[in-house]
C-alpha cells in the first residue's frame, strides 16, 4: 500500500466517524424536543370532567328490539 492510500483511508474514516456522531447528536437532540413537547401537550390536556347527566340516565342499555 502505498502512503497516500493509507492517508486517504484514514482521512474517509475519520470523516465517516464525524458524520456518524453529529447524526446520533441530532436524533438526540430531536427527541429531546419531542419530549418536551408532548410533555407540554399533556399538561395543557384539560382533565376529563365527570359527565353531568342525572344520576339514572345510563345505567342500563336495552338490548330488545
């Protein structure tokens, strides 16, 4: 092998590397702001509220038709 190769093969290695480790800086970063997204989407979520139907109403379903 001559020099130069050997260079080169190191050079589009470290390259690759680089490129691995911002790619896996980026998904990380994009799913920390996915969290805290639906982070905040759930607290602003409005808790179910109890229904406001009379106390007899819906208690029995009539299956006969």
């Amino acid at each position: 092998m001559e020099l130069s190769s050997i260079s080169s093969q190191v050079s589009s290695q470290a390259s690759a590397q680089i490129s691995a480790q911002m790619s896996l800086l980026l998904l990380r970063k994009t799913l920390e702001l996915q969290a805290a997204n639906i982070t905040g989407l759930v607290q602003s979520a409005a808790p179910a509220s109890a229904p406001s139907n009379p106390p007899n109403l819906g208690n029995s379903i009539d299956v006969m038709a």
